[in-house]
C-alpha cells in the first residue's frame, strides 16, 4: 500500500473509537477536532474504506473499522508494554495505568493505595474509568478491572483486597415506625422497596440467604433508581427499603438516618477483586500498584 498509514494515525483513530467522538479524543491528544476530522478523512483515503460514521451527535465505527480497531488493541497494547518494559530497565516504571471498577471501588482506592501510589511512582499516571457495565477490559483497552468476586471472568488472575461485604435491606426510623418491619424476605412482597437498575437494563434481585436456604426476590416498589448513593438518601427521606451494601449504607447507619432489617439473612461474601489478563506480560506499572494494594490492604 502506497502512502501506508502511520503509527500516529493509528493511534488518533483509536483514540476517536475508544471515546466515540472527536472532541473527547482531541482533548487527549491535544489536538483540535477539526486536525482529527482531516486526519481520518486522510486515513480512509489511504486504506480505500470508511471507517466511521460520524453525524453531528455521534461517532461509530463502520464494519471495516470496527475489524481495524478489533486488530489494533493487541497491537498498540504490545507496543504500550514495550516501551513499559525498556522504561523499566531504569528501574522505575513509568507510563499510564488504566483501571475500569466501579465507584465504591474506586472509593476505597482513592482513601490509601492511589496516595501511596503516585507517590512512590512519580513518572506514572492513573486513568480510573467507573464503570458499572462490567466491561471487557480487554476489548476496551484497560490494563485491569476492579470487581466483587462473583462478577470477575474466569479467565483472568484475580487479586483479593479489602474486607468482606455485605449487602443488607435497609430503612429509616420513619418508615419502620409506620409498617411493620420485615421477618422474612418473603415479606418484602408486601412493602415499599426501592429498586435498583443495573447498567445493563436489568432491574437487580434482592438475594437472601440463611441456614442453606437461598431466596433472590424481585421486590415490588414505585422507585426505582440506578445509584446506591441516591438510593441511601431516598430511603433516608423515607420513601421505602432500600438494598444497600455495608459500605454506602455506614454513615447513614452511624446517625441513625437509617436502620438495618432482615440483617440475618444477609451474610458477608467475598469482596472486591483486582483482575487482569492471565495470558500477557504484566506491565511494570500494574505490577507496582499490585504491590502497593496488597501492601495497604
């Protein structure tokens, strides 16, 4: 091919892809939207075959970029861990980690591992995606995700940190004062529940366990929220139940805004995982935040 794209356009093109939008890309490559625009329409004409759709409002890969972007990630991933690996000759990693989690996760990072973190390794950078939708971290570009046990693919190396948690219904001294708190996750049927939309779309189960028995109930309720955060808050205000975990639940627990029920149906599971692809060479920076989890954990 005549006039084969370079390095740089590969980069730039994914860059567009991975933030769906030219503006958010020039942003990150220090660039103006209008030196992207030119560069792609540049790009197509040397490869021969659009590769965007792209309308005022959105940006999306056509069949033929969306196979070209499939491709690149491995590469432009192998070509990001070389120049980690050389850096680390120096003996000090350097370069951009990037960690998809959600945003209790994150959270907790922010409280003692991130502080410690950059700075120990001054030359390296975090880039903390929150993220409910349990991506792939792979097809998205991430170096590691941060999930609960349950939800980490099998196929990837996990690393335990923090405590145990537990996810408990909770409610406010108003509410309990005027209904009857429940014995038995059976009785939520017959409450106000506020419920919960995962990123997915679907509407979160309520799950129990005690002695053995395993009870997941879809609760009935005329709220329905995608936030813990507001949840918390809305049963504060006494709007119903709310299905919370321990750590967003805590504070509203500590003044008595809120009060735990049906606590002894709700034993601690395992809590969050660090996770990251078993089959590649761990960048120098992954390693070193590994090292600092585990140490602050």
């Amino acid at each position: 091919m005549k006039d084969r794209p370079t390095l740089s356009d590969m980069t730039a093109f994914m860059a567009i892809v991975a933030h769906r939008s030219f503006s958010k890309a020039a942003q990150e490559l220090g660039q103006s939207p209008s030196t992207l625009s030119h560069l792609v329409r540049n790009l197509e004409a040397k490869m021969g075959v659009r590769l965007l759709h792209r309308t005022t409002r959105s940006v999306s890969t056509t069949e033929a970029g969306d196979q070209l972007a499939t491709r690149l990630r491995p590469v432009l991933k192998d070509f990001d861990l070389a120049i980690d690996e050389v850096g680390a000759l120096r003996g000090r990693p350097s370069g951009t980690l990037r960690i998809n989690s959600s945003d209790i996760a994150i959270r907790l990072l922010l409280a003692s591992v991130v502080p410690t973190f950059l700075a120990r390794y001054p030359e390296m950078s975090l880039d903390l995606v929150t993220d409910g939708m349990l991506s792939d971290i792979i097809a998205k570009g991430f170096d590691a995700g941060i999930r609960l046990g349950d939800d980490v693919p099998r196929d990837m190396i996990a690393i335990r940190f923090g405590g145990d948690v537990r996810f408990v219904p909770v409610a406010s001294p108003h509410y309990i004062a005027a209904n009857p708190a429940p014995t038995t996750p059976e009785d939520l049927r017959h409450h106000t529940c506020i419920r919960f939309r995962l990123p997915s779309g679907r509407l979160f189960h309520w799950e129990f366990e005690k002695h053995g028995q395993s009870i997941s109930i879809d609760v009935p309720g005329p709220l329905t929220l995608d936030s813990m955060s507001l949840m918390a808050e809305a049963a504060a205000d006494g709007l119903g139940i709310a299905y919370l975990s321990d750590d967003v639940a805590r504070s509203f627990i500590q003044r008595g805004a809120l009060r735990f029920v049906l606590e002894d149906w709700c034993p601690a599971i395992p809590g969050l995982f660090l996770y990251y692809p078993g089959h590649r060479h761990v960048p120098p920076g992954l390693r070193a935040f590994i090292d600092v989890l585990k140490e602050r954990s």
